[in-house]
C-alpha cells in the first residue's frame, strides 16, 4: 500500500507542475493575441481567445445537418465557391435582397444554391456563445471544409479571419464562370482570379458532390456534341422529360467526395459542357488523366486549392465588419 506521506510529495510536485504548464499555456495564448492583434491578417487560430468554440460548433452543426440530408454537403461546398468568386469570400452570398437592392442570391435560376438555414442555425449559435466576433464568411468557409470531411474527402484547416462585405448585387453574379465554357475560356477565368490551370481542374473536382439541374446541361442534348456518349445522352434526354428542375447527379456517388467524377470524363460522360471540356482539351487532359488515376494527388491538390479559394479578396480588419444576422448588412 502507498502511504499518505509518500504521495502527498509526488502530488505537490504534480500541482507544481500543473501550474507551470497552466502558466505557459496562458503566455502562449497572450503571446498569440499580441501576434493577430497587431496584423490583421488570417490565421488558423484567429478565433482561440475571442471564441474558441467557433469550429467546433459550426462542425457540429453541419454534422447533424448532413446527418439529416447528405445532399447539403454539396450545397455548402458549392456556396463557398460563389461567396468567394463575386466580391471574395465575404458572405455576399448570403445576404437577402431588400427593396432597395436586388442581392446575388435572387439572380436568374437563384444559382439553385441551398444550406442557408445551416449557416443561420451556426450564427445563431456563435452569437450565443461570443456575440459579435465570428464573421459569416468564416462559417460559410469552415462548413464547407466540414462538408467535404464529412462525405468523405480531405481533412485541412484553414485560415480565419474574414470579415463580413457590404456589397451583394445581382449584377455581380456575371462574373461566375458558366457551364458553357470551354477550357480556354476556365483557364481564363480562373487564372484572372490567380489559379492555375491545374488548380481549375483540381476545384472543378468538387462536381464529385450533388447535381446539376436539366437546364443547366440542355443545351447539349440534340445537336450531336461529339464529346457526349451517345448512351449517357439518352439518360440526360430522359432526366430533362422531366422538366428544367430535373436533377441529374454528377456522378454515381453524389453524396460521396471521391475521384469518381474524373473517371467520368473519361467516358465522355461528364455532366456539365465546362466537365467534359476538361478532358477534351489537351491542356488540361493529362491532369484530368492523374486524378482518376490516383485519388490521393486530387484529395492533396484539392484542399490546397480550397484554402487558396477561401483567401480571394478577404475583407480583414475594418474593411469589412461582423454581420448580426448573416442576411442582412448591419
Ligand atoms: C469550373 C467552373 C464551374 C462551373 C462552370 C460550374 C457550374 C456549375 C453548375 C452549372 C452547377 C449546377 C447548378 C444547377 O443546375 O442547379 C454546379 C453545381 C455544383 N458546383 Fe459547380 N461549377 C464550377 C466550379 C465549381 C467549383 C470550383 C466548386 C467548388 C469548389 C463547385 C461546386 C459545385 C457543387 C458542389 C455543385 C452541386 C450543387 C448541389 O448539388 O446542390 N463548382 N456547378
Ligand atoms: C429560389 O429559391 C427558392 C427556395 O430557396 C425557390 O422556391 C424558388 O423557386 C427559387 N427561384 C428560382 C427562380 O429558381
Ligand atoms: C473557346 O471559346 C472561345 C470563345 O467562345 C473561342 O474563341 C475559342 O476558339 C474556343 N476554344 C476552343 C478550343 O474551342
């Protein structure tokens, strides 16, 4: 048996320890605080004094969300992707027009995004916890990491930081790219916002998630495009007898994020005119060749390319500001 008297001085020093290393962890803290208070630029622990509960609680939103409809996690990667290219990643995206302004949200075909009701659930929360720090470009970035974990993609950090926009306009939608491109026309668009090509074709790798509807792929269907296989074009002209809203997945594992949509170019059956262009162009074929080849390269080169996304035009410090209510401007 261990007496009392010779665990009392093993615990004193334990105690001793403990507070050395309580002391430590608060200098770090504070040291960390100096750091992100002086530039205002993103960091991955942006949030540990003012709100370290911040990922945590989007994760767990999300989480149940896509336990209840795994189809969201598409909508959530999506919605990054058009916060982030009109305006930057400033959660333009998710304001609500008012009768004064048209917002990006309302342009034609609503962009058919979806997932805002998780972004306000997560807001609703974090203003709970720590009212006023957690910006709503931030959730809409971290949820998106969080879907693309959560159906079975990469894990990565990223960078927090981002404030809120001011400016959401209908008219700034344009500058999406559109499923009509062609190579030529993605390597401009995205080399205008500073991706390579390969970085494009990586990003364009998150079409492994959700659906594309009718409208979005009927101009292909009936004028003989050689770069369509003949059978899948009878499936689309099928999905399409159902009307413009008809949805079609991208690929056989839509609520799956894995190298399948690659595989798909392949064989002529890419979805959207501006997939199969991928594969079409000898530009960009060989990359479309080494992610169906070899999953890992596109899981590594995709989370890079989405945490360079998540940084387009960030708003920091005060550029931008803390939305209340991520629908509305304050
Ligand atoms: C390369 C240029 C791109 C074009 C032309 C494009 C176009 C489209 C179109 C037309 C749809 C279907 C919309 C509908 O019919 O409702 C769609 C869906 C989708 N896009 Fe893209 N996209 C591009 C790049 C991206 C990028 C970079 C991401 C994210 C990183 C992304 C994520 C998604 C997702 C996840 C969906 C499915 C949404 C859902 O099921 O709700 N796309 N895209
Ligand atoms: C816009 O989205 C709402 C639901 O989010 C939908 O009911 C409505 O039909 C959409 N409008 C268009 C033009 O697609
Ligand atoms: C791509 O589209 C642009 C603009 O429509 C056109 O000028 C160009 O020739 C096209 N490139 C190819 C390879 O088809």
């Amino acid at each position: 048996m261990v007496s009392k008297k010779s665990r009392s001085p093993f615990s004193f020093s334990k105690m001793v320890a403990a507070k050395f290393v309580t002391i430590f962890i608060l200098m770090e803290l504070i040291m960390r605080g100096f750091r992100f208070g002086a530039v205002d630029g993103l960091s991955m622990d942006y949030y540990i004094m003012t709100c370290p509960l911040a990922d945590i609680i989007v994760k767990n939103t999300v989480n149940s969300a896509l336990q209840n409809d795994p189809t969201l996690a598409a909508a959530l990667v999506r919605m990054h992707f058009h916060d982030c290219f009109i305006e930057g990643c400033d959660g333009s995206i998710l304001i609500d027009s008012t009768k004064d302004n048209t917002a990006e949200k309302d342009s034609p075909g609503n962009l058919s995004l979806r997932g805002y009701e998780i972004i306000d659930d997560a807001k609703e929360q974090l203003e709970q916890q720590c009212p006023g720090v957690v910006s709503c470009a931030d959730i809409v970035a971290m949820a998106s990491r969080d879907a693309v974990f959560w159906s079975g993609g990469p894990v990565y950090d990223i960078p927090k930081g981002r404030k809120d926009g001011r400016r959401s306009r209908i008219e700034d939608t344009i500058n999406l790219p559109f499923p009509t491109f062609n190579a030529s026309e993605l390597i401009r668009a995205f080399g205008q916002r500073g991706f390579t090509a390969q970085e494009m074709v990586a990003l364009s790798g998150a079409h492994t998630l959700g659906v594309a509807r009718c409208s979005s792929f009927k101009g292909r269907l009936g004028n003989g495009d050689p770069t369509l296989d003949s059978d899948f074009a009878k499936t689309l002209s099928k999905t399409c007898s159902a009307g413009d809203n008809a949805e079609q997945p991208f690929d056989a594992t839509r609520n799956t994020f894995d190298n399948l949509y690659y595989y798909t170019l392949l064989t002529k059956n890419g979805l959207l005119f501006s997939d199969q262009t991928l594969y079409g162009s000898p530009r960009t074929r060989s990359i479309v060749n080494a992610y169906a080849m070899n999953q890992a390269m596109f899981f590594f080169d995709f989370q890079q390319a989405m945490v360079k996304m998540g940084m387009l035009n960030v708003k920091e410090g005060s550029k931008g500001e803390v939305r209340g209510n991520c629908r509305k401007i304050n």
